[in-house]
C-alpha cells in the first residue's frame, strides 16, 4: 500500500527531475561541443572596453 507521499513522489516529482536530469544533460553536452563557449566568448567581447596605450 503506497501512502500519498509516495504517489506524489512516483507520478509528479520522480518524471519531473527524470526530464530536469536529460535537459541537463543535452544542455552540457550542447556546451561541451563549444556552442555555448562561443556564445559566452562573443557576449564578453561585446561587453569588453577597448584600451589603447
């Protein structure tokens, strides 16, 4: 008998972290392959202040 902590558990929150835990996953993997890492390079350099001497 599963007492309504556990239903909550199996059928609301276990399926929303198992989504959470694959779209981090692409997410990282999305990063790793650089598109994130040129997309934070760019909005630096946008932000960057041009010094000359």
């Amino acid at each position: 008998m599963m007492v309504d902590v556990d239903k909550e558990y199996k059928y609301d929150w276990l399926p929303q972290l198992v989504e959470r835990f694959k779209a981090s996953i692409d997410s990282r993997a999305s990063f790793n392959a650089n598109e994130g890492l040129i997309a934070m390079a760019r909005s630096e350099a946008q932000r960057a202040v041009l010094f000359q001497a």
